[in-house]
C-alpha cells in the first residue's frame, strides 16, 4: 500500500484560511494535519476516508503509512 501523502499546518494558518483548507480536502480530497507548538494535532479528511475507517475498524489507522 503506497503511503498517504498529508500536508501539515500550523492551528495559526488554518485559522487564517480556514475555508481554503475545507475546499481542498472536500473538492480535492486532500488530507492536512494541523499543529500546535511543532505537534501532531487533528486531521482534517474527506469525508470517504473517514466512512472507510469506520467501516474497516479503527486498525485501518494503524496499518495505513502517513508521510
């Protein structure tokens, strides 16, 4: 399986271009982690990711790499 490629922003950034961030994970399925401090926060999915981890269990998370 090919590792998810995620971009990561700062809580500041997002805060800032909060609706950019929504289109480009809702129109271009892109996947963003954001960051506080340097560290890992929340991600923001589409919304077909997040019913295939539901329906696969929460082991799909585990085995998928995040670059």
């Amino acid at each position: 399986m090919e590792p998810v490629k995620v971009e990561r922003i700062s809580t500041v950034a997002a805060r800032d271009g909060f609706a950019e961030i929504l289109n480009r994970v809702s129109f271009g399925k892109s996947r963003i982690i954001l960051t506080r401090h340097g560290k890992d926060l929340v991600a923001v999915i589409p919304i077909e990711d997040l019913q295939h981890i539901i329906q696969k269990g929460s082991n799909c998370a585990k085995t998928t790499p995040i670059t």
